[in-house]
C-alpha cells in the first residue's frame, strides 16, 4: 500500500476512519493466519465443517 493508494481511497469518499478499520481487520486476519501456521493448525473437512453446523443448528451455541 503506498500513499498514493490511500489518496485513491480519499478521493472516492472513504472516511481515514474507515481506512484505519479495514487495516486493523487486515492485520487481525493476518496475525490469525500466522499463528495457525506456526501451530499447525489444519482446516476440517467439508464433512467436519457440515457435521458442526447440523450440531450448532439443533443445539445452538452453549
């Protein structure tokens, strides 16, 4: 990202606000993403993910 880019965003009615949001969410994800590396983190399969959602849909979140 370079100045530039950000004048870009300015000048079609992004507030710097909401600049410093979409950054923060960024980096969160960032960060989240870089630890899931370093502990090995695996994502479910497909399978997993449905089997969890049939569970969070008959009992909700406890």
């Amino acid at each position: 990202m370079t100045a530039d880019d950000l004048r870009a965003v300015l000048a079609a009615g992004v507030t710097r606000e909401q600049i410093e949001d979409a950054l923060a969410v960024c980096l969160a994800f960032n960060t989240i993403g870089r630890l899931a590396d370093t502990f090995g983190f695996v994502q479910p399969t497909r399978e997993a993910f449905e089997a969890g959602a049939k569970y969070l849909l008959a009992r909700g979140y406890r």
